[in-house]
C-alpha cells in the first residue's frame, strides 16, 4: 500500500457514524433523522449536510469524546496507508470558544495524537479553524483560541463552512491574528464559490493552501497564477463528486489541474459522510486519470513539502515516504 500524506481532514466529518450513535445513546441525546436505513448519514445537499455534521457533533461534549474521536480517526487513517495527516478542530465544537476549555479538549487531542504516533501510528497536527456561516466575530474568538494554543501540535488556521456567505475580507482580523501567532494559513474556497472567491482568500487572507480550489478550473488566467505562485490545492474529490459538484471522477478537474502544473494533493474531507477512504481517493484516481505510482508518490511529495510541520517533522516523514518508495 503506497503511503499518503493527508493535508485536508475535518475531525468530526472523519466521525464514524457507528461512533456518533453509540456517544448519543450513551447520553441519551436524540440526533435521529441524521441518518438512513444502512446507518449512514443522510444528506440532500451541501447545505444539508452542514447541518447534519453540527447534529452529528452535538454528541461531542467532553474532551474524552474528543480523544474517543481522535483514535477512531487514526485508526481509519492507518488503515489507508497514511502516515502523515492534518486535521482542522473546531473551538466551536470544543468549548464553544472559551480558551480554557479550548485548552482542555486540545490536551486530549494532542496526547492521543502523539501516543499514536509514538506507537509507529500516523503523525498528526492540528488547523484551528473558524467556520464561515458562523460569522466574523466568533471567528475572532477562534482565532484568539487558536493563537493562544499555537506550537508544535496546532500549527495551522483555516476556515470551513458555507462558502456562498459573507467573503473572505470579512475574515480578515482572525487571519492576521493567526498570522502574527505564527500560524500557516488555509481557507476553504473555490468549492461552491468560483474563481474570484479562490482570488479572494489568496489576496485578502493571505493564505498560502486553498482548501478545494477545484473551482479554478473555470478560469485558466487564475490557474496558472496559482501554478506559478505555487499555491497548494488541498483537492478532495471523492467529497466533491458525493456532493453533486461534478458527475463523476472522470469529469472531475484534479487531472487537468496537475496537468497545467498546479500543485495539487488529494484528500477525503470528511470521509464516512461521502463514503470514501484516502485508499478509495488513490484507486479512482487511478482507475479515472490513469495515474501510476510515480504521480502518486509526487502527489505525497507536494503534500508534504506543503504541510504545516516543522523541519524535523517533515524529515522524518520525508524518510518513510522514501524508504516505501525504494
Ligand atoms: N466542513 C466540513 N466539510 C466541509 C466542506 N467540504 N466545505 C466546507 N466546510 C466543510
Ligand atoms: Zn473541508
């Protein structure tokens, strides 16, 4: 199995649903509705599927569920071949964006996560990231959260949510927060909004990934500014397919954005709500765009070069992407 680098995982989206039911019957808590007859979750839409994760995420109340949560997302990793992975946490989830609490449901991500590792597991590193619809002011307490716990676990911040509302500049302060914390920084953008929304975060933000980005594709002038800056796309397409933004892997712009010389990376999302592993990601890909292992092993390179570690990390990592490669 070919090791892989994940730069895009949400941590509750990565949430079994076997895993949610069994918090909400333990607590007694009704999230019914959220899924179908199988037991998967259940969406129409992108829309609706927002609201179904935060129904999902209400079942997350301590951060023992956090750390519960953290190792069945591991776990799922491994078993795809990943050795590396980042992840965004949400302090609107985890405390609901009080520092102190903030501080104790990360402590219970941060040692499961490094225990993981220490065990040979993935290695992972954390994005604090505010979410879009729920509007600039508590994306200004997520960033005092996140910069506040910036170090050598959360070493990122982001932002997630519904795209189609308010824009990037809106945004503007927590990034430059995060910034001067010493923060990397990535945005959601060119998923449901189009090219000028990828220019937005570039430029307004500052961010140097673009969660997604796909929509790029529309504007080749913008495509190959991104080649050129050398701007990371974290490309999710297994995500974007199950949400109807296009019909099928083959129609899906990954391939013609490599092509053009894009820096792009695969990832899952949120990978139980569109029934998809990073293992899934690398044989569609391969069944759809002809790729072999040499494009899969540039594509871990790219996506390692473009992850928020520090040199150490990313040396250690570099060796085993080798040692599977030799
Ligand atoms: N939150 C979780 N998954 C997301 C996605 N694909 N786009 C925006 N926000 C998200
Ligand atoms: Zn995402």
């Amino acid at each position: 199995m070919l090791p892989k680098i994940e730069l895009h995982l949400h941590l509750e989206g990565a949430a079994p649903p076997a895993f949610i039911r069994g918090l909400a019957r333990e607590k007694h808590i009704d999230i019914g509705g959220i899924f179908d007859d199988r037991g998967n979750y259940s969406f129409t839409d992108f829309w609706h599927f927002l609201r179904v994760y935060e129904a999902a995420t209400s079942v997350l109340t301590t951060p023992r569920d956090y750390a519960r949560l953290t190792e069945a997302v591991l776990d799922q990793s491994a078993a795809s071949g990943v050795i590396y992975t980042e992840t965004f946490l949400s302090p609107d989830f985890c405390g609901g964006r009080d520092v102190a609490a903030w501080r104790d449901y990360l402590a219970a991500i941060r040692e499961t996560a490094l225990r993981i590792a220490g065990q040979g597991g993935p290695v992972l590193r954390g994005i604090v990231t505010c979410i879009r619809h729920f509007g600039p002011d508590k994306a200004r307490e997520t960033a005092l959260c996140a910069a506040e716990t910036a170090g050598d676990f959360v070493t990122g911040f982001g932002i997630a949510g519904d795209e189609k509302v308010l824009a990037p500049r809106d945004f503007a302060w927590a990034f430059d927060c995060a910034r001067e914390a010493g923060l990397r920084l990535t945005a959601h953008a060119g998923e449901w909004g189009g090219p000028d929304s990828v220019r937005a975060a570039i430029r307004d933000l500052g961010v140097e990934r673009i969660g997604h980005g796909v929509r790029a594709i529309e504007d080749l002038a913008l495509v190959d500014e991104l080649a050129e800056r050398g701007t990371v796309l974290e490309v999710c397409p297994g995500s974007n397919i199950a949400l109807g933004l296009y019909p099928g892997w083959r129609q899906h712009p990954i391939g013609r954005l490599f092509d053009r010389g894009v820096r792009v990376t695969v990832s899952t999302d949120d990978p139980p709500f569109f029934h998809t592993t990073m293992e899934r990601e690398y044989a569609r890909l391969a069944e759809a765009l002809d790729w072999d292992d040499g494009v899969f092993a540039r594509l871990a390179r790219t996506a390692l070069d473009a992850a928020f570690c520090d040199a150490e990390t990313r040396k250690a990592i570099a060796r085993r992407l080798e040692d599977a490669h030799a």
